[in-house]
C-alpha cells in the first residue's frame, strides 16, 4: 500500500505525530507527514512537489492553491493563539507584556513572515499595537527580529522548540509564538509563556485542502481530522476547536466537491 504524503505547518508536529498514528491504527493507512512553515510547503507544492493532503496554520496559503487550480476547496479544522514567550527573569515575568513589547531593551523574536504564517500573525501583533499605542507599533515592526521560519534562517536543532531555544542561545528575550506550544515550554525551566493583553490576542485558523492528486485515503484523513476523535487529539495538543458550524458537509464527507 502506498504511503498517504502530507504536508503539515510545523506547528503541527506535535499534534499531528498522535493524530495520525491513530488514524493509522483505525484505517491501516499509513501517513508520511513533511512539517515545515507552511508559506515555504506552499511553494513546494506550487513547484511540483505532490503531497496529497496540505494543512496551513492560517487559511490563505490553501486558498492560493485552490486559486492556482491545484486543490478544491479549503476546511478551516483548528484555531490557536499567539503568545509572548519570555526569558524566566523577574524583570519579564513581572511588568504585564504591553509594557515589555514598547521597552526597546528588550529583544523580541518572530518567525518570517510569508514564509510562516506565525510571522504574519506577529505583524498583526504590531498592527494592533500601533493602533493602541500610536508610534509603539511601528517602533516594534522595525526592532523585532526574524529568527527562524524561512529559507534563509538558521534550522532549530531537532527536539528543540522554537521559543526556548532562541532564548536559552540569547538571540531573543521575548519570542511571539503560537500558544499550543504553552504545555511543551512549561518543562524548560529558563523561559515562561504569558499570555497577549486582550487589545493584542490574535486568533489564527488553520485551514486543511486536498490536493488534486488527492486519493481516498487522504479523504479519509480529512474526515478524521474533522470528526470528533481527531478534533479530541488536535485539542489535547493545545490546539482550539473549530466551532461546527465552520465544518462543511463536505469535509465530514470526505468530498472533493
């Protein structure tokens, strides 16, 4: 039996290691999952590459296959938020996180934009602190640094996640990251995760699409996803739920159409 190819943000990783060895010990399809920003996989993709099934941490990067005739439709199927990772030092644990971000002591880090959806999401952090705090925002969009996301940023060493490593190297003091990793940062000890003011909290939408290539399996993996048992798994990694109502018949189904 051929291997059902997918590619996943790597923000999925670990949700998406226990999904899919469930969804093997269910169907008996095995699934080989590539993880990396979904910006870079999205390219991959447009270039020729042919996973069957992709899932992005945000929905424009699916879109942009449906537009290029590639993939059907997009399935919005989880939701998470952005969080402040900081270095565990009473000078970033104490102040609230609106004053950290405008201090300009402070080195903030953010994954690259349009290559990783995280880093369009920290842009939008900004956009909203410029509009809060007139001058604060754009002041942190020119300071911040890209650490890691793209083609051209150094690789986080295996087994390492993103936040806590570019802390523990001092390349950051604060990291805006996505708040599903708040259980699997809460065992390193020198950072501690806080949560975005409410005048700053960015919700984000993955969206899943079934390339054209696309066979039963992976629309099998796609009903999976969706319906309850996945739904259970994806949440237990940190991941929020998708509201019912965003879930078409279609993807319940496992249709293309």
């Amino acid at each position: 039996m051929d291997k059902l190819v997918i590619f996943a943000a790597g923000s999925l990783r670990l949700a998406f290691t226990p999904l899919l060895a469930a969804f093997e010990q269910e169907t008996g399809h095995q699934a080989e999952a590539t993880f990396g920003p979904a910006g870079l996989l999205r390219e991959r993709i447009e270039q020729g590459e042919q996973p069957q099934l992709f899932a992005s941490a945000n929905l424009e990067h699916p879109q942009r296959l449906v537009e290029c005739g590639l993939a059907c439709f997009v399935q919005p199927f989880a939701r998470n938020r952005l969080c402040a990772t900081v270095r565990n030092v009473p000078a970033l644990t104490a102040p609230d996180v609106l004053t950290l971000l405008c201090d300009p002591q402070w080195r903030v880090g953010i994954s690259t934009p349009l290559a990783d959806p995280s880093g369009d999401y920290a842009l939008q952090v900004f956009e909203r602190l410029e509009r809060l705090l007139p001058g604060q925002g754009s002041a942190l969009s020119r300071r911040a640094l890209i650490l890691v996301g793209g083609a051209q940023t150094a690789p986080i060493p295996a087994g390492r996640l993103a936040a806590e490593y570019v802390i523990e190297q001092h390349q950051a003091d604060i990291f805006l990251g996505y708040a599903s990793y708040a259980d699997a940062l809460s065992v390193y000890p020198q950072v501690t995760v806080r949560r975005l003011p409410a005048e700053l909290d960015i919700e984000a939408t993955y969206g899943l699409c079934l390339l054209n290539n696309a066979s039963p399996a992976a629309q099998s993996l796609m009903k999976f996803i969706l319906a309850e048992q996945g739904q259970r798994i994806l949440q237990r990694s940190g991941l929020l739920a998708i509201p019912a109502t965003e879930i078409s018949a279609g993807g319940l189904m496992g249709e293309r159409s």
